[in-house]
C-alpha cells in the first residue's frame, strides 16, 4: 500500500520552497534539500574517489549514479543458526508483489532461540492483528527508522553506500535515514541509546564490517515487531558478489537477555544503474482519508527536537 500523507518531524526544520500540484492534492516542493543532497553526494564521491586511490584494496559500493534495492522483506534464516523470526505455519505471510491474497506478518511463536518474555510481547501484537485492531503495521509503514538491524529489511527505495577514509554513510532513500560508520575507532564507554545506534567499521580485505551497539528499544528488530534490550549488538559484513551486480550483507545479531544464542542472517542488494540518490519524502498529508481501521500515522511533534 503506497500512503500519501504528511508530518511535521522532529528532525528537520522547516525548509524552503514552494508548492506544486500533484494527482493527491498540493504538495511541497523543497529544493534546497534537494541542492544540499546532492553537494553532500558529490563531495563525498570525491573524498570515496581519493581514498580508493590510497587503497586499491577497498571495496568501491557507490558510483554517482547506483544505489541498492534489497530483495528480501524479512530475515533469512542461514544453515548453521538459529533462525530468526518468521512467519507462523497456520498464517503464511504473502507480500502483496506475490501471487494470491496479501496477508499480514503473524510471528511463530515456536521460535526456541526466544526467551519467555519476547514470545509474551509477540503474541500481544499478533492477538491484534488477528482480531483486527492492527493492520501488521512495519516500521516503515508509518515512517520510523528501522533500526539495526531492521535497516537492512528497508526494501523498494535504493540504499547509498557513500565512503570516506573516516566515515561511511548509509542512506536509505525513502525518508533520507542516514546511518553514520565511525571508521577505524573504537566505540564510547557508554553510548547514548538512539535509533540506529553507535555504529564503529573498519574493511577487512574487500568487506566493510559495521559494528552496532547503543540501540534504543523504541526501534524493533524486524517487520514482526521483535523486541529487543539495549544489550543488542549487530554485525554487519558488507561485500560485493556477483562480479559488482550484487551486495550481500551477512548478519550476527546478538542480544542476551531477548535470544537464547546470536543469529545469523543475510540480505542481497541488487544494483540499481541511472538511478541518483533523490530526496524522497515517506509521508505526505498525515490523515487517515481513507478511513482505514487499524490505521498508524507517522508520528508528529510540534516543534523540532534541537
């Protein structure tokens, strides 16, 4: 379902620019976010240009044109790990681009790898579904971050490898989430939980390994709403498969007091070419015209945050 709607964020002041029409009514046009976008795109192209003529051996993951669109909606599970939550047997989870009648994500709650209380907070949520007071809602459904790991479930708008010799940024276009890779330094003594965390890389031949930990449990693990503590900790390994048409990202997560044992996972990326980072808002005009039950709008505030 695509949704059209607006909100005042907290994480952006108001911008300048006009108005234009479109087929959902009037909407902001913001082109010096758009002029910001893409000098920070450029400049750091020329910083990722440099560092890769120091070090031959670093792997390139952006060109001014590419992105990445992920392919899978939910964790795979991998040989060798437990796996991560899925849908339950009774109630197959179809995405509405398959074959047959959509469905909403219901948890298996057999999952063994979870501890008591997790598969307690799931079933909550999944007793909503199926008495109709939720619609299955994601994170992105109603424009949250998606946490780590859940920005790597973040699929139909291009991810944005951009490196530089002392950061990496991760950008998912479809609301500009923006996730910062501190390289080669190691993490704070105690780091202020946020959405997506206090993340620390460093490359290991042609792989970029992203190490996250000071995750904020307002943000879940996955599109089932898997809770999770502020002991979680991610690790990500980046590398490029297929001779550059792919991008594969092998997962470790690990939280001690929500799972059992650490899992693995992993998501490929496909290269999207012709395809530049754009600004892409996730939510315009932030009502429910439809009169949708069970409707999420995308949080609002009053005033900016800083």
């Amino acid at each position: 379902m695509f949704r059209f709607l607006s909100r005042v964020t907290a994480s952006h002041p108001p911008l300048e620019g006009g108005w234009e029409a479109s087929p959902f009514g009037l909407r902001r046009v913001r082109p010096s976010l758009k002029g910001r976008v893409g000098a920070v795109a450029a400049s750091l192209f020329c910083l990722t240009a440099a560092s890769a003529a120091e070090n031959s051996s670093i792997p390139n993951f952006w060109a001014p044109t590419d992105g990445w669109i992920a392919i899978n909606s939910d964790f795979v599970a991998v040989p060798g790990s437990p796996s991560p939550v899925t849908w339950d047997p009774k109630y197959p989870f179809r995405r509405n681009d398959e074959p047959g009648q959509a469905t909403y994500r219901i948890a298996d709650l057999s999952n063994p790898n979870l501890k008591p209380w997790v598969v307690a907070e799931l079933k909550k949520w999944n007793d909503k579904v199926l008495a109709g007071g939720e619609l299955g809602t994601t994170p992105r459904w109603s424009c949250l971050p998606g946490g780590v790991p859940g920005f790597s479930i973040f699929v139909v708008e291009p991810v944005y490898v951009i490196q530089s010799p002392k950061e990496v940024l991760l950008i998912y276009s479809g609301n500009r989430e923006v996730r910062h890779v501190h390289m080669n330094v190691p993490h704070s003594n105690n780091p202020k939980p946020s959405w997506y965390g206090e993340s620390v890389g460093h490359y290991e031949g042609d792989t970029l390994v992203v190490d996250t930990i000071g995750l904020s449990t307002k943000a879940v693990v996955d599109n089932y709403h898997t809770p999770h503590t502020e002991k979680l900790h991610v690790v990500e390994r980046y590398h490029l498969i297929e001779e550059g048409k792919r991008l594969e990202v092998n997962l470790t997560v690990d939280d001690p007091e929500a799972f059992n044992q650490p899992w693995q996972t992993k998501q490929t990326y496909t290269r999207t070419p012709n395809r530049p980072l754009i600004e892409q808002n996730c939510s315009e005009n932030n009502d429910n015209i439809f009169n949708i039950p069970g409707w999420v709008g995308a949080p609002e505030a009053a005033k900016p945050d800083f």
